[in-house]
C-alpha cells in the first residue's frame, strides 16, 4: 500500500482538519430576531390573520416581484396549497422527480391525486425531462419539478415540457428561496410555486410555508384551502367574523409570532445567501481536480440559494469493486472524523418509499391491514439510484454553508484533501475500523 505524507487521518487518531469551535450552526437567531418575536407576542398574538402574516406575506412579494402570497403553516402545506391552485384534482396525475423530500408526493397525494415519478440529470438532481416525457398519459394534469439543493431545475425546458403536453407547471421552490436562472427569480416560472420556511432552509422562521402566484383565482384557491373554506379578510374593530365556510380546507395558517421571526430573517436573507455562495465557491474552487471527487455543477447563468451541496465520488479511481454505497459510507464516516459535517440528504428516490409502493395511498388507520408492498425496484430511476449511492452532502442543517467562515471553509477543503490523498483513501476502504453511520430508524428493507 502507497504510503502518505499528508497528516495521519482522524479515523486513525490524528488531529481533525476542522476545529469544531469554528463552525456556525444554523439558523442564526440574533437580538433583533427576538425583539421581533417578543413584540408580535405582545401585541399581534391574538389573531393568526394579524399584521405581521399580512406584512410577511407583502413583503415576500416584494422581494420575489410575486403579485400574491399566502402565508402557511408549512412548505408541506405550501404544496399541496399551490397544487390545488394551479387545478390539481382527485384523480390527476403529477409528474414530480425522484429526487426530493417526502413532501413533494405527499402534496400530490393530498390533493387525492398520483404521484408519477420521474428521473433526475445526473449533473443538477433535477427533473430529467427526457424521463418525465415517457409518463405522460391523458390524466397528466401537472409537472411540479424541485429545485433541489437550491439550484432551480432547468424551467426552460419545463415550460416547453408543459406547453407541448398541455399541462401547469407548479413548482417546488422549496429549497430555493432566492435562487435565480437567467435573472429570474425560483417562482417566476409556474402557474403556482410553494417555499418552506422550516429550519433547514435559507430563509427559515423553524416553522412555516409560502404559496405564491400572479394568477387571482389561483390565489383565491390557496387562500380558501388554507383558511378552512373561509373568505377570511382582517376584520375592523367591532367587525365579527362570519365562519362561513363556502369550500372543504384545512387550517394552514401560520401564527404571528412565526411570521415575525421569518420577517426578521429576511432583512438578512440577501446577507446570507451571498456567503453561502461565497463558501460554495471557495469549496468548489479548493477541491476541483481531485480524482475520484465531483464538485456541484452549477449551470451557466444560475444562481443557487445553495441549501446543501452534493459531491459525487467515483468508486472506480480508487479500484473499489464493492457496492459504491458502502465506498460513500466509508467516505462519510472518515470525512465526519475530520470534522467536515459530511452527510446524505434522502438514502433512496422517492418511489422506494413505503408509501409509494402500497395498492392504496390511504394513511395508516388503526387495524390497517398490512397489504404486501411492491419490491423496491431499482431499475426504476437508475440515475437517482446512482447519484444517492454515490454522493454526500455539505452544508446540511445545523452547518449550513449560509453562516460558515472562509476559515471554516478552509479547513473543509484541507479534510476532504487529506482523506482523498490517494494512500489515506486506500487506508479508509480497507480499514476493519469502520463503522456505518447509523440510520433512524433503520430502514426495514435492504436498500442496497
Ligand atoms: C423539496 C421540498 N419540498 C417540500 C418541503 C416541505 O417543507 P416543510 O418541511 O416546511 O413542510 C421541503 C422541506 O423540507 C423540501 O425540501
């Protein structure tokens, strides 16, 4: 075996790369965000219609240029809300991409419609058009495609897709709040658009979720999905609230504490997505040219909100023949040493998922009888299989790349350099030491 002069591994006792005192964890909540939320507290709790939902929402139209938002409890919620809008209905089918959260086929599923699952590219992680065409049927009613990782699928093609099958492009922005291609801004491109404000994200209140759209009966849709079948408007002093409910909805309102916190954030919205592509930069530029190691392409004229970044690793340069998981697994857990928060974001596409693979999309009840599940087929999106085995994560919930030093960056390139020094990287594949990195709970099937 080749032996080294870079510094002794930390899987093998020497010093991490990365002094953990450096990292930032995520999100940040500074003494203006907590004077906003006391105040909302005290004064605008009373009502989840208050003033700070009704700025929150105005507000985010102003940065996105969006003629409407409606504020929600959840991306989750923001899903199915902009589904709905966009006339989604109980037997349709949406094409959504192999690659995302649960959220994107739950929405589908809770507009009592079907998700039909498509590939990814194996450059952006976003919907492969190409794939998405094969699944066209005359139930097709929508293409809801994620801007996964921040990086706002290829909407060019999406809208030729939509206009050529005659379909609403809806999408999931969810990750990408901020995120530009070709000037425009992720939202710009659908009928409907949905973000998340939850914690890992580059905008976050912890909780919370925005429905946007320029289309009026769209919004009207989303606003009576969210406020329980309720034409709600802010009510005068004096004024009663009329309970009328004229459609079946749900309670997505967010409260106003909530509202306050993500107004708070987006004052420093701007702020921190330029350092998170700062840090991506710095990463892609430190570690560009390694073998073995791919950095995250980022297309010509797009602008990522950079929510994780994905490395793949090529198996093959270093002559590992084994499941090219177990060789990401081994990366992982030699990365984790140094200190470089090395991660996965989904271990499998979406459609090996339990809930998938059922003969009905109901939730579970008590006394459910537990039906058989389709065999996870993994010749069913083989380029999502490929880049979830072969691939890790930077950036993830709590070290967001959006409040890390140039130190911290620094020292991310110098452990990711010193495991894939090619002696250490034959040491780590071979080591008896390692130790998979325990998954909670552990999936029931073997997925490998
Ligand atoms: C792509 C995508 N869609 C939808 C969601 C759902 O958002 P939330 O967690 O706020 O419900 C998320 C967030 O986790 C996401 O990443």
């Amino acid at each position: 075996m080749a032996t080294s002069s870079a510094p002794i591994l930390a899987v093998d006792g020497g010093r991490p790369a990365v002094d953990r005192d450096e990292l930032r964890r995520w999100p940040e909540i500074t003494k203006a965000d907590v004077a906003a939320v006391v105040s909302a507290l005290e004064t605008d709790i009373g009502s989840a219609a208050g003033k700070n939902v009704t700025l929150l929402g105005e507000e985010f139209c102003a940065y996105t240029s969006r003629k409407y938002a409606v504020v929600v409890s959840s991306g989750t919620a923001a899903c199915h809300a902009a589904l709905i809008a966009a006339g989604v209905r109980s037997g349709d089918e949406v094409i959504v991409p192999a690659l995302s959260f649960q959220a994107t086929f739950l929405a589908v599923q809770q507009c009592d419609a079907r998700p039909i699952i498509a590939d990814i590219r194996p450059d952006t992680f976003t919907m492969d058009w190409g794939d998405a065409a094969r699944l066209v049927s005359e139930r097709t009613r929508a293409i809801f495609p994620v801007h996964a990782h921040g990086l706002v699928a290829d909407m060019d093609a999406a809208q030729k897709f939509a206009t050529r099958h005659g379909v609403v492009l809806v999408e999931d922005a969810c990750q990408a709040m901020g995120a530009t291609a070709h000037g425009r801004m992720a939202g710009d491109f659908g009928v409907t658009a949905a973000f998340s404000l939850a914690r890992a994200k580059p905008w976050t209140a912890v909780v919370g979720g925005i429905m946007s759209t320029d289309d009026t009966d769209s919004y009207q849709a989303a606003r009576y999905l969210a406020n329980l079948g309720e034409r709600r408007q802010p009510l005068a002093p004096g004024d009663l609230r009329a309970y009328w409910c004229e459609y079946p909805g749900f309670n997505y309102r967010l409260s106003a504490s909530d509202a306050a916190l993500a107004r708070s954030q987006l004052k420093r919205l701007d702020a921190y997505l330029a350092r998170a592509r700062e840090n991506l930069a710095a990463l892609c530029d430190g570690l560009d040219g390694i073998p073995g190691l791919v950095v995250p392409h980022i297309p010509s004229d797009h602008v990522p909100s950079v929510a994780y970044a994905r490395f793949m690793v090529d198996p093959a340069v270093f002559g590992w023949t084994g499941h090219p998981r177990e060789c990401s697994d081994r990366i992982i857990w030699a990365l984790r040493a140094e200190g470089v928060m090395a991660s996965r974001w989904q271990l499998n596409p979406l459609s090996a998922m339990p809930a998938l693979r059922r003969s009905t999309a109901e939730p579970y009840y008590p006394g459910m009888p537990q039906a058989p599940l389709r065999p996870v087929d993994r010749t069913l999106h083989p380029v999502t299989w490929h880049v979830l085995d072969s691939s890790f994560i930077l950036g993830e919930e709590p070290y967001m790349f959006h409040v890390q030093t140039d130190r911290a960056m620094t020292q991310f390139v110098e452990g990711i350099r010193k495991v894939f020094e090619p002696a250490h990287m034959a040491r780590i594949l071979a080591s008896d030491d390692y130790k998979p990195v325990r998954i909670v709970p552990p999936i029931p099937e073997d997925i490998m």
